[in-house]
C-alpha cells in the first residue's frame, strides 16, 4: 500500500493515464512500455527514494493487469412497456 502523499500522486496520474491510454485503443504491452518509460524518468529525476518507486511500480503493474479498471460500462436499455 501506498502511503507517501507524492507516491500516491504519481500513482493517481499512472492510472489516469492507463484508462486514457485504453480508451484510445492502446492496450497492456503498449501501457506497460508507458509505465517503464514513466518509472525511469522518475529514476532519473531523484523524484522520489528507489523503494517507494518500486512500491510504485508493484502497485501500477497490479492495476494495469486488474482487467476490472478497463471494463466500460454499458447504459441499461429501457423496458419497452408498450
């Protein structure tokens, strides 16, 4: 779990991005390649300490495979009572 307020951020703009990327017609290779992209820029920039991007990484990784997270919901059709 997630506890450092900056992780959490970095976290909330992962899987933002994930439901964005998906919507547009990406798929997982093409997010996890985002993802790895993502964590060495945060690697790079001393952002934030080596553990909390691995903790980071384990919690991207579980949402990105949740194949829950990318389920769209479909509107009920009305009952036609006539």
């Amino acid at each position: 779990m997630l506890q450092d307020t900056l992780t959490i951020r970095y976290y909330q703009r992962l899987t933002d991005a994930f439901v964005e990327l998906w919507n547009r017609g990406y798929r997982n290779d093409d997010m996890r390649m985002y993802l790895d992209g993502y964590l060495a820029a945060l690697r790079n920039s001393n952002a934030i300490e080596p553990f909390l991007i691995h903790r980071l990484e384990e919690e991207a990784t579980r949402y990105l495979y949740d194949t829950s997270n990318f389920v769209m919901v479909q509107p009920e059709a009305e009952p036609d009572y006539s």
